[in-house]
C-alpha cells in the first residue's frame, strides 16, 4: 500500500511540473503576441525563406516578417542568396510596422548601414585609413562602396598613375575620411590623403634602413639641370650631375631618361632633413685609379679637348679622365686666349707636366710641341 501512494505522488508531482511548464510557455507566448513592434526598432530574427524579391524572416512576431529585395544590400547583387541564406540569424531594421496580416517590412541594409555610419565616425576620430571599393565612375570624380554605404571621391582627390578612373572599377583602394553627416547621408573620401599618408611611412622606414655605402635601385623620375631624382620605393633620392658618370657630362638627360631604372650607391643620408645623395659613377670602376699605373711626368699623350675656360683647357686623355691645360702652358707668348690656340673637340698631343691621380689632378703643356710652335711662328710672322 505505501507503494502504491508513493506512485501515485510522484504521478502527481510530474503532472505538477507539466502544468507549470505550459503555464508559463503560454505566458511567454501571451508575451510574444502582444510584443510591440515600431518603426525604427532594431530586432533579432532567423531566415527562414529566401524569394526572388525578398527575403522572410521569424522575428516572433504574429507572422514572417519581410524584407524587400532592394532593401537587403546596398551594393547591387544578382542573387539574394549570396548576401544571406537560410537559417542565418541577424539583426534588421524595422521599416513598417504590422500591416493587417501582422506582417512587418524589414531591412537588412539599414543595420549595416547604421553600423557603418558607426565605424566611419570611429576611422575619421582616429584618422585611420579604410577600404573602399570603386564601384561608378560619375562627373567630378568616382562612388565607392563602404560599410555598406555610399561614398564619393570628388576628383581632385584621386590619384591615378598609368591608368583611367573607368580601370579602377572594382578595385579597393586605401582612402581617408574627409567628411561625414549621417543625416544628409553623406560620405567624402580622398585616396590622395591616404597614399600621402603610405609614403611618408616608407619615407621613414626608407631612411631609416639606409646606410652610406647602400647599393640600391630605383625609377628615374624626374630630370633636372643639376641632376636626376630617383624613386626608392617611396621616396627620392637625388642623383647630382657630378656623379651620374666618370666623364664630363653636359646634361642630366644625356645620359638617363625618365622611367629608367637604375642601381645607385647610396652617398649620404641626412635623417633629419630626408635628404638623400646618390652616385651613378661610383658603380663603375674609377678611372683615375686604372691610369696610375699608365701614364706619367714628361710623357706626351694625345687626348681630345672638352671644355674651354678663361683660365685653360681640359683634355681627356683617358676615358673618365680630362687633365687641365692652362693657358701659360698652351704658348711662349703671352697674353693669349685659349680659343686661339684650340677648339673644343680638337685633338691634341700634350705633355704631362704634373701627374697626382690620388688627387685627381693632371696638369698638361703644348710647349715644344707642334700646336705651340704653330702659334709661335704665327705670331712672329706677324
């Protein structure tokens, strides 16, 4: 008998326990039907259908919720089911409330967008550099896809080498936020800002890897009377006429031309400044040292005249090398000009009169020789 009473107790107390289970399950759904829902709310639901021109989803509301086809991306897509598919749990925005067969029109994008907007705000605070994607180009400039938003990027804040704003299209670029106003729904973005920004950090982690004495190659960019620049990856160093080569050269663009790359060695390096000094001529063997052992004091050679000054003449006589003939040197008279005795490009037989290839100094003299008893005996027939 106490068996008995005790199943039947027990019996009694899971009946209890059901009882209380479907009292509340009923208040919960009490609480779910009379769950307001307004325009603006942000609600949680799961995807439960995916149509060609929308998307339903349970909200647990009184029945699916709806989201428009032009109200699930920003961005354009030939299939629904490539933004969201079934069984996804996400947030939308509420567009309408119930209709009267309890229906709410949703919104995917508008979460995203609020989102976005959020971490605009956040990257234009921290000027940090975002992301975008070109997706049009329009009059004044190209519309780039963010966060899911919209943003422009007028014109004069693009910066597009070697191609057209139309090849852009689909590229995501690096861009800084110029300006935001979430009410006007506006976005202004400038990749001009954000690539100044990228090569003022190679600028410094160029100079700081770059030693006197550094091999490196870079693009000749720009040819100037006193030299050439040259891109280093983000910085340009410069290349001074003086040391584009071991012989005279008369201009920077006799030798190099834009877009060329060449390998330089690194001169000097000023941190503070930015500065950097390069050397074409030091990659080549130095000429003044291969002649040490070629020429010397009172031997005659022939070399061609390069240049003339008031105070002489300068003679290469080996390839890279050029010695100075002074006037006193070129005649036994007196009071002459250099351009009376020679013209440039002629070609002379000299005498060495002083031999310092250490110091690169090589002095020359036409006396004794024919040039300059040529001259003599012109002027004393006169």
């Amino acid at each position: 008998m106490p068996q008995v009473l005790q199943a039947k107790g027990e019996a009694n107390s899971v009946s209890d326990q059901q009882n209380q289970l479907k009292e509340e399950f009923e208040r919960l759904l009490e609480e779910t039907l009379q769950q307001k829902y307004e325009q603006g709310d942000i609600v949680k639901g799961d995807v439960v259908r995916v149509e060609r021109d929308g998307v339903l989803v349970d909200v647990g509301a009184k029945s699916e919720g709806f989201v428009p086809q032009k109200e699930v991306s920003n961005v354009p897509v030939d299939k629904l089911d490539d933004v969201v598919k079934v069984g996804d749990r996400l947030e939308f925005y509420i567009l309408k409330e119930e209709n009267e067969n309890g229906q709410l029109t949703l919104s995917l994008k508008r979460v995203a967008q609020a989102r976005g907007w959020v971490l605009l705000e956040d990257h234009k605070k921290n000027d940090e550099t975002i992301k975008a994607k070109i997706s049009n180009v329009v009059k004044g400039g190209v519309v780039v896809d963010v966060y899911g938003l919209r943003g422009f990027v007028p014109a004069s804040q693009l910066r597009v080498k070697g191609t057209t704003p139309e090849e852009l299209i689909g590229m995501e670029i690096p861009m800084k936020i110029l300006e935001t106003d979430i009410k006007r729904n506006k976005l202004i973005l400038s990749q001009r800002l954000a690539i100044q920004e990228e090569k003022a950090a190679q600028r410094e982690k160029i100079l700081g890897t770059l030693q006197s004495g550094q091999i490196v190659s870079g693009e000749v960019v720009r040819i100037a009377d006193f030299g050439a620049f040259i891109d280093l990856g983000g910085l340009d160093g410069l290349l001074p006429i003086s040391e584009i080569s071991w012989e005279r050269v008369s201009h920077p663009s006799d030798v190099l031309k834009v877009g060329q790359v060449i390998t330089t060695k690194v001169l000097k390096v000023d941190q503070e400044k930015g500065h950097i000094s390069l050397s074409l001529k030091q990659m080549q063997p130095d000429p003044w040292q291969e002649i040490e052992d070629k020429f010397q004091e009172g031997q005659t050679v022939s070399g061609t005249v390069r240049k003339i000054q008031s105070f002489g003449a300068f003679v290469q006589i080996y390839p890279g090398v050029d010695a100075l003939l002074p006037t006193v040197e070129m005649s036994d008279q007196t009071n002459i000009r250099p351009e009376e005795v020679v013209q440039v490009g002629q070609e002379v037989k000299a005498v060495i009169k002083k031999f310092a290839p250490k110091e690169h100094k090589i002095s020359l003299s036409l006396k004794g020789t024919d040039v300059s008893d040529l001259l003599n005996n012109e002027v004393a027939s006169v």
